[in-house]
C-alpha cells in the first residue's frame, strides 16, 4: 500500500468534486481527487442533459401531435420511433458526457486516485487496498443514489430507476411511476407523451416541490388532462408475475383496478452516499442514516477540517448549487483553519415538465402566515400564452408586508424557466415590488403575465398599508 500526503483530499469527482478540487488547486495547495466510480457527473450522465434529450423528442411528438388548433393540419399519423428516440438521447448524452471528460483528462494523473475512499482514523482515508492518503483537510462530495424502499426490490429486473431509463435501447409500453416530483413528473409526462402508457403515482399530496396549496392544485388538474396521475395514491399490492409488474390500486374514480407494467419507476427520492465512508472514525457525530450537520454557507462539519458538498449533504440538489458549494468547500479545505462564508445565490429550481413548475427563494410552506401578501396572475387569459396556447398555469408571488420586498415565488405555467431566472435576479438584489414594476415590460411578452403578478402584489401591499393607518 502506498502512502501519500496532501493539503486537501477530495472524496468524489461529480460536479462538486471537481469544483472544489478547482478552489484548492487555485489556492495553490496540493489536491487529491478520488473516485471510485465512473468519471462524468450524475447530470450528464443520468440527470440534467439526458432526461432534457427524451423531454425534447417528446415536445416534438407532442407538438406534431396537436397543430390542428392552429389550422395546420398535418396529414397522416405521426409514428413515434422508440429505437430512435433512444438513440439520439444515448449519442447526444455521451457527447455531454465527453466534455466532462475532457476536463477530468486535463487533471494531473498524479493528482488523480481511482478507487473508494474511507476514513481509518481522522485526516486519513484508505482507498481500497492500495493507498493510504494523510491529509489536513477533507471535501466530501460523494453525491447521492436513488431511493428505493425495501419492498419493491422483490421486483428484481422489473424495477428501474432514471439511471437505467437512460440505458434502453427502445421505449416501453407500459410504465409504472413512482414518485410525483421533479424526476417522476419529468420523465413521467416525456414517456406518455412518447406513446408509453404511463401511470404516475405518489403520497401524500406532493407535486413536483410545490408547497403553495393553490399551485399544486392547478398544477395537478394540468397533468392529469394529460396522462395518469395520483398525487396521494392508494398501492394496495405490488408484485412481479413473470417479466411484468402487477399493480392492484384504487383509482381516481374510487374503483379498485389492477394492471400490468413493463416497469416500475422510482422516483421516490434520493439517498446520500455515506454509509461507506467511516465518518465515525473521523470524529463526525450523526444519527444512524443521517447527513451530519453542517454549516451550508461555509459547508463545514461542526468545527472539523472536513466540508461536504453537492448532493451529498442533501441540501439543494441542483448542479449549480453543487458546483458552488464545492468552490466553497475547496476554498475553505485551503485555507482551513481560517474558514469564510461563501456566495450563496437566490434560490431557484425548475421543473421542465410542460407546462414548467419554478419555485423561487423562500416556498409559500415556510412563509409566515400574515406577514405577506401573494400577487397573483392565471394564466389562461394572458395575451402571449393564448397567442401560442399555452395559456395554463399559475403564478404566485410573495411580498413582505412590512417592507414590500419580493420574498418568493411559486408558479406552473410558460417559460417558467425564465420568469423564475427574471424572479431569482430579483431576490439575490433585495428589490421591492415596486422596485421590480420600474422594469421594462415589452408588448406582447409572457413576462406581462408577470407583471401582471406584481401589479396585483402592489395592490394587496397598499391596501394592507391603508388598513394600518
């Protein structure tokens, strides 16, 4: 076994592995990268990119399928190709991939260490049986791994997770989805849109991380117009007869149904990978099963020399948040024992369903009841969304009653993906809602549906300053 020394051990080469490996190097400390896996981050391989590739082929099939509203008719059916489908979102995800790999070439090989590290004692990691690295600091950024409760592994073969979607050489005809939230509903509403029977199911009301009551509600009517979908289901037997899934539930008309699937999906979550580091020999106090408390604008561990980030510390699971917090947490492996908060942006996170869901700074669930007043826009009349009928949707925004700053927002509905960008701007600069109606508003845009949010924010904002006189 060989020993090596170093300044900073990074324990995973995803996005925030790297990040953080970046910051130590760019400090001028000496860095090991370990990973026992394959290189490539989990979003070009298995999240991001290729679940984006099938999302695209679906709008195309979507939109083909619905142009006679507009007078064009495109004669003859439109033939889905799953082979081809798939082949293209094989090609086109490698392509991701391969840039991700180049970038890992670029690394010194010294600098590289392939295989699974744990901690023997605290600043020194065992990687499999051939390396022993003593350290001063440690960034753990092992990301995380699907969930998957223990009573559906009996499905054996039958049971995937997105992982595996991404591996198939053909689409299925019939598919099983658990979990309604951004992997389930994602690739959920793709699949039916792909000609795959679909059926969606979830637990207690969840959809898609939308915690405003009036939000979730819209947002579930929208999906089930389109393809299978219960939000609270009621699975009373799973099972596997021969190569398919057998599912016996109560269905949304109250009648007990049961069906066949060539799969089930879960996407019920996912889980940190930490079991295997040894973290109680490097003095890091946790629960049984639980991430170790950190500080997530440092990403420190209590007052030790180690720093967690990415998936891993389950915080937000989103790749720009890792790629920040592991610069965070390679700057701060540096120049331990001086350790500084880093830039944490605004928080945003889409959901590239279609319509999209965009959930912006703080979530309507941990607002304070009567500290905020909530503007309001439907888009069904909104005048460039019923131009390109996509006029479905909601959107909520948040104000603080005191100090008429934008707090939030909660929204489904067109180009959801930029509103929340214009919204999460707007937060990270602490502006008001009158502040935010000083902007440019072009005619005929969706962002006028925006305004049209803030306009009636404003409005609640006086009427709650006239009351108070």
């Amino acid at each position: 076994m060989q020993t090596l020394k170093t300044d900073v051990a990074i324990i995973g080469a995803g996005t925030a592995g790297l990040a953080a490996y970046r910051a130590a190097i760019a400090a001028g400390k000496q860095a090991l990268l370990v990973e026992g896996g394959v290189y490539g981050t989990t979003c070009a391989r298995v999240g991001c990119m290729p679940s984006k590739l099938l999302i695209a082929a679906a709008q195309a099939a979507h939109a083909a399928q619905h142009t006679s509203a507009f007078g064009v008719h495109v004669d003859g059916q439109v033939r889905i190709n799953g082979q081809e489908v798939m082949s293209r979102v094989k090609r086109e995800r490698d392509r991701f991939v391969g840039f991700v790999l180049e970038g890992v070439e670029n690394i010194p090989a010294e600098h590289k260490i392939r295989g699974y590290a744990k901690f023997v004692a605290p600043g020194v990691l065992a990687v499999d049986q051939h390396t022993e690295i003593h350290a001063a600091t440690v960034v753990i950024a092992t990301g995380s791994s699907p969930s998957i409760p223990p009573s559906f592994k009996a499905l054996g073969d039958r049971l995937v997770v997105n992982d595996d979607v991404f591996s198939w050489d053909d689409l299925p005809k019939r598919i099983a989805v658990f979990g309604p939230g951004v992997i389930g509903l994602e690739l959920g509403q793709a699949l039916a849109r792909l000609g795959v029977t679909v059926r969606v199911f979830g637990m207690s009301g969840s959809l898609g991380g939308i915690t405003d009551p009036a939000v979730r509600q819209i947002a579930k009517k929208i999906f089930q117009q389109e393809f299978y979908l219960d939000p609270d289901a009621r699975v009373l037997e799973t099972k596997r007869i021969g190569d398919e899934v057998v599912i016996r539930y109560v269905a949304l008309d109250n009648i007990e149904k049961t069906e066949s699937f060539d799969y089930a999906l879960m996407a019920t979550g996912r889980q940190p990978n930490l079991d295997s580091l040894g973290l109680e020999r490097a003095g890091v106090q946790r629960d049984p099963g639980k991430i170790p408390g950190f500080n997530r604008e440092t990403m420190q561990i209590a007052n030790l020399p180690i720093f967690i980030a990415g998936d891993v510390n389950g915080d937000v699971p989103l790749l720009h948040e890792a790629a920040d917090e592991g610069k965070i947490a390679g700057a701060n492996a540096a120049s331990f024992p001086v350790v500084e908060a880093g830039l944490r942006r605004a928080g945003l996170a889409v959901v590239f369903s279609d319509p999209q869901i965009a959930l912006i700074g703080k979530p309507y669930s941990k607002l304070t009841p009567g500290s905020f007043v909530t503007g309001e826009v439907d888009f069904t009349g909104q005048g460039r969304s019923r131009v390109m009928l996509k006029n479905k949707g909601l959107l909520h925004v948040y104000a603080d009653q005191a100090t008429r700053r934008f707090l939030g927002a909660e929204m489904i509905g067109p180009s959801a993906e930029h509103l929340g960008h214009l919204l999460a701007w707007s937060l990270q600069q602490s502006l008001t809602i009158d502040r935010m109606l000083e902007m440019p508003f072009y005619h005929p845009v969706i962002e006028e549906g925006l305004r049209t949010a803030l306009r009636d924010a404003s409005h609640k904002l006086d009427q709650v300053k006239s009351a108070a006189a």
